[in-house]
C-alpha cells in the first residue's frame, strides 16, 4: 500500500508542493483549513503524514496537531512556515510534530523529511518510539 500524504494549506500556497508530491509519485490530498483536515483525518482514508501551514484561516498547525493526537490518527505531522526560526523549531517538536520546515519549500528537502517521517511513523507503529503529545 502507498504511503499517503495530507496537504494542509491556503490553496495558494500549496500548488507547487502538490505539484512536486504527485510528480514524485506519491499519493497526496490536500485540505485548506482545520475543519476540513480533521474531517479527512477521520474519514476512511488513513495518512501516514501530514504537512500543515502554520496558519490557516480557522486556527493554526497547533489545531491539526491536537486533533491528531487526541484522535490517535496514526499520522505523522510536519509544519511548513514562512519564517522558520529556532523558537518556532522548537516549540513544533516540543509539541509532538515531526519537523518544522522554512520556506522556500526545496523539492529535495521536502522528499527527505517525508522518507524521515515515514521510517518515524512506521517505529511509533510498532511502539518503538514514545507517543506525540500536543501542548
């Protein structure tokens, strides 16, 4: 089975991401907001990861993340941002999230941290890693 990635993103800003993914051959879906990823996530279709913007128009990456969490969706989580600095970095990873990545988003970065996240989410699977926690 393919692995499976949600785009949280303002349609504008996810474009060029979407295009890349399905270049790529990944099986990629997207979302604009946080009722609507959380209305994928818990739907039938199970994600193995998640890039979300760190705003959206209903509530922020904090939002997807909680619901994650809460959820036990099972889906790993990457937050995109605009301006990337440390306290941001590390307030993502405090909070549970896999990453946090800078724009601009770099094709060979975005393909690196997706096979990271992935060899993450597979261990948190079979328990070998402790278990995300949103603040």
């Amino acid at each position: 089975m393919p692995n499976r990635i949600l785009l949280v993103m303002p349609q504008g800003r996810r474009e060029r991401m979407l295009s890349f993914l399905s270049e790529s051959g990944i099986d990629v879906s997207s979302a604009e907001s946080v009722r609507e990823a959380q209305e994928k996530l818990a739907g039938p279709v199970k994600y193995d990861l998640a890039f979300v913007d760190s705003e959206l128009t209903d509530g922020s990456w904090r939002d997807v993340l909680q619901f994650i969490v809460a959820s036990r969706v099972g889906c790993e989580m990457v937050v995109c941002s605009r301006c990337g600095d440390e306290r941001l970095w590390a307030e993502v990873i405090q909070c549970g999230a896999f990453d946090l990545v800078p724009e601009p988003l770099e094709k060979q970065e975005i393909l690196r941290i997706i096979r990271s996240a992935l060899d993450s989410h597979y261990m948190q699977r079979f328990g070998h890693a402790s278990e995300a926690r949103a603040c």
